[in-house]
C-alpha cells in the first residue's frame, strides 16, 4: 500500500459529509504523505503525538479542533446553526439572533486561547498531524436522523420521547456506551412531534437555540450535550423535550463509518482517547 496523505484523509471526509471543501473547524497542522499508521483520538495534545511516535504511529488525527486555525476559526461554524433551524422552519432572522450569545462566547474564547500549543509540538516531533470535526458530526447527526425516521416510521402511533431514545439505541455507539440518553427538559411519556437533531454545528446551541426550535413547531430537539445552566433555563422558560444523548457516543457515530472508510483502504487505525 502506498499509504495516503494527510490531505487524502481530510479528503476522505469530506465526501462521506457530501462537503466541498474543509470547514473552519477541521485543519491539516503538519502535512504528510504515504502514511500508512495513524493515531486517532477525540482530544489530541503534546502527550498523545509523543505516544503516537512511541508507538510507531506516522501520522495522528484528532477530532476535536487542536489549535490553528481550527480554533481560530472555530466561531465561523455555529452558523450551521442557522441552516439547520431555517430547515425545521425557524425564520432566519430569528435564528441568527438565537446564536449572537454563542458565537460571541465562542469568539472570545478563540481569542485566549494558547492556539499554537499541539501544533507547535507536532512540528518539533516531524509528525503529520490534522483534526476533522464537523464533517464527522455531519455524518453522525445524518445517521442519528436515519435512525429516528426509520424506527418511529414503524411504531403504527404517534410517536413518544421514549421512542427517539430507542431509535438511537439502534445505533451501537449508543447501545454499547457507558452513558446513558438523558431526557433533562420534559418527559420520556411525552409525545414528540417534530424532532431537530441538532449536532455537527460546532456545538450545542444551547437554550435559545433550543427555545428557537420549541417556538416554531418543532417541540423535541435532541443535543449530544449541554451545560447544566442552560437546561435550568430551559425548565425555568420552555415546554418542549430537550434529549441529550451523549457526547463522546454521539462524536462515536461518524468518527467510527470514517475510520472504517479508512481501515477499508488499507490504513492502519490506532483507537485512543475515546474511539
């Protein structure tokens, strides 16, 4: 096998999300080519590049943004937000303002943080190294929806909350996760209507995004997580069904179709940090 490229693997991505070009949160920080043994993790820094070389590794993929541009940038990609709330019909201009506290939080972070920290590390050790976030979310939150339409589709009644929950334990990242799907703002007993899950955004939107989605027809909205300060705000102003499945089992959904995409080409796959 001659192996692939750092770009081939962003590339691989990509057309598994049906994307175009690398979105603000995924970059390639070391390029690399015939790379035939990669590391890959959710969270990468210093540590895990060292681990990798140790271990033979020529190459080394994170999921989450590790610095660069990725987490420069990374406020860029809450706009998704906006698209998938204009999908489930909330008007545009609402869902714009839903997210100016996110995007502005997110911008603020960007601009503290050490953003050359692993990248730096991975220069000094010569190991090609990238992070592919959202089109991984991407393919997992269309998978999440396959799965909710498929099982609700059978049940011959109106659909309840209990009955999202076991449509995505049809997913084995789910059924097999130490987590359990939470259901934090409303009931398991209740019926669901429309559902909005809402992943590969960056991150979740919290409870004004949430709030969006309740107040536009769409009552249940499912996040792969959320802080505790934005469900008490939920409780406190909304009626609707937040579910909350799980971070790292819902990242599990699309990172585990592309390293199979990847193994199935001939790469040799490393699992850590979560996969």
């Amino acid at each position: 096998m001659a192996g692939l490229s750092t770009d081939e693997l962003m590339q691989v991505a990509l057309e598994m999300a049906g994307m175009s070009r690398p979105p603000a949160d995924s970059a390639i920080y070391v390029p690399g080519d015939s790379l035939r043994r990669v590391l890959f993790g959710i969270d990468i820094g210093p540590a895990e590049l060292l681990i990798a070389r140790e271990l033979g590794c020529d190459g080394v993929v994170a999921h989450h943004p590790a610095g660069g541009s990725a987490t420069l940038r990374f406020p860029e990609v809450l706009t998704r937000h906006v698209e998938l709330m204009v999908e489930h019909g909330v008007p545009r201009d609402e869902a714009r303002e839903a997210i100016k506290p996110l995007v502005f939080r997110s911008i603020l972070r960007a601009q503290a943080a050490n953003y050359d920290h692993a990248p730096s590390f991975a220069r000094l050790l010569r190991m090609p190294f990238l992070n592919i976030h959202l089109p991984l979310d991407e393919i997992g939150r269309r998978l999440m929806v396959e799965a909710i339409e498929r099982h609700t589709s059978q049940l011959g009644r109106e659909p309840l909350v209990q009955d999202v929950i076991d449509a995505l334990l049809t997913l084995p990242e789910f059924a097999g996760a130490p987590t359990r799907i939470m259901v934090p703002v409303g009931a398991v007993d209740r019926t669901v209507g429309k559902v909005a899950v809402v992943h590969g955004a960056g991150t979740n939107g919290g409870a004004a995004v949430a709030k969006a989605y309740f107040a536009h027809g769409v009552p249940t909205v499912v996040y792969i997580h959320v802080a505790p300060e934005e469900v008490e705000r939920l409780r406190a102003e909304s009626d609707g069904n937040l579910i909350v499945a799980g971070h790292i089992a819902a990242d599990l959904v699309g990172i585990n179709r592309y390293v199979g995409e990847l193994e199935a080409r001939g790469l040799e796959v490393i699992r850590a940090s979560g996969l």
